[in-house]
C-alpha cells in the first residue's frame, strides 16, 4: 500500500510540470461520515461511523482543452468515530485535522457542463482532539480500553478520490461532489498492547466547490458560446478574443503612390 501511495505522488508530481491551460481557484464545503479500522490479532474490525465536516481552499490546473490536471487543496477536517460495545454503553471521540488532498483530475465534457474524476493521495495533520465522552463507568479490558489508550499520530496519510459533475458559467465553475478516503497509515498506535496494533481511518462525503478561472488560457465556455465558437471556426471566421469588435477604423481611400497621386483630384471629382 505504501508503494501505491509513493507511486502516486510521483505521477501527480510529474503532471504539474506539464500544465499549462488552465488555473482556478476557489473554496469547497462538504458534510462527511468518518469511521475506524483497528487491526486486531491480524483481524480487521470497522468501528461505527460518526458525522463530520470540512472545507477550505481549492487550487486546480488544467491542460489539454481543459480535460486533465493537477488538484491541490487544503482543508479543515472535523471528523469523529464510535464505539458501541452493546446496546446500551458508547465511547466517542472528535479529531482535528489539516488534510492536504494532491489529485489528477479528467473533466469529461465538451460544454458548460462536464463530467470530473479525481484520485490521488492526501496527508492529514492533527491539530486536536477532543476528550472522549463515553457512558461507559468502567473501561475494562475490551476493545474499548485499547482504543481508549496509545497515542495518535501527528502526521497521518492515505489514498483519496471524488467524483461529480462541474457547471461552467461566466460567474465561474460549480462542481457537486462524492468523495472518500481510506487510510494507509497509523492513525494512532497501540504500542506493545499485543492484541490490538494499529487504528486507520475512513471516509465519506458529499460536498460543493466554487472556482474561479484566472491568468491565461483557453476560458470556459457556455453551450451556447461553444457551438458559437466551432462554427466560427468551420466557416473561417477570425474567432480572436482579443481583437476589438467596434470602432474599427475605416481603411484610406489615400493614394500610395505618386503615380496615383497625380489623377487623384480628377478622380475624386468623378
């Protein structure tokens, strides 16, 4: 696993030097379900899901008509697990984090509205954590005691993907999200504990993201504007944004050479 993450790094790493169409930048939100894998005597148990958020910034740079690149964000993640030994006792806990995702992204779409993907890794920073609040008095020598003790780690890091659809406008690009998570590192370890080794965690979640185009490169069209723009292009126009459309100045009429010069009264009066 920590092959496929290294891996992947490098490959995201590597695309950057190759963009150069597009840049956006903006700012995401999204509502999360976090959960935990401990390993126990080499067996893998899922710990019952609690309810999260998170946000932050969004950085993303494409290339090739605006198909595939490079996505780097930086999130606030508040995100939390429970125990339930039986049906009447619960240990929960909330974390805080710093998650820097590093994506490739393929927007799949030949207007306004396209389809996008997303893979790549993530590392997570713990800023802080809460108390656990439990009902449970005594915390005897079940899976609760073990989760209850070690010590989690500062730096955490994982495998990451999304997928939704984005809206092109001219007030910028709106992208509606499913994304998720997996750890591939110790989240928090259990030392010489013998029964229990290591805690990893998992996520979901749906969210939004705005961006903004900046600097050069080829813009978002609308549906309209795109079709627009092909059949300039089929029938020869000059499709140049830059080139002004009004008060073009009007062509001389002024002769250029003497030759002309010389009949150039005559041939004005007729």
């Amino acid at each position: 696993m920590t092959k496929i993450f290294i891996f992947l790094t490098t490959i995201i790493v590597a695309a950057t030097s190759y963009c150069s169409s597009q840049n956006l930048f903006g700012f995401n939100g999204y509502y999360s379900m976090n959960s935990i894998a401990v390993d126990s005597m080499g067996m893998k148990r899922k710990i019952f899901a609690e309810p999260g958020y998170g946000g932050g910034i969004v950085y993303k740079h494409t290339e090739l008509a605006n198909i595939i690149g490079f996505q780097a964000e930086a999130n606030y993640d508040y995100v939390g697990f429970r125990v339930e030994p039986d049906d009447s006792t619960y240990y929960k806990q909330r974390l805080k984090y710093l998650t820097i995702p590093l994506m490739a992204h393929v927007d799949i779409g030949k207007y306004a509205v396209k389809a996008v993907f997303a893979i790549g890794t993530y590392g997570n920073f713990l800023l802080d954590h809460s108390k656990p609040k439990t009902n449970i008095v005594d915390i005897d020598s079940s899976i609760v005691s073990r989760i209850n003790s070690g010590k989690y780690k500062v730096f955490s890091y994982g495998l990451c993907g999304q997928a939704g659809i984005a809206i092109c406008t001219k007030y910028g690009v709106f992208e509606i999200l499913a994304r998720g998570s997996i750890g591939m590192s110790k989240m928090k370890d259990f030392g010489e504990l013998g029964l229990m080794n290591y805690m990893t965690s998992r996520q979901v979640a749906l969210g939004v993201s705005y961006l903004i185009p900046f600097g050069k490169g080829e813009k978002y069209y609308t549906k309209r504007e795109k079709i627009k723009k092909e059949k300039d292009e089929e029938d020869g126009v000059d499709v140049d944004e830059t080139a002004p459309e009004e008060n073009v100045e009007p062509e001389s009429t002024e002769p250029e050479t003497p030759a002309e010069d010389e009949n150039w009264e005559d041939r004005k009066e007729d």
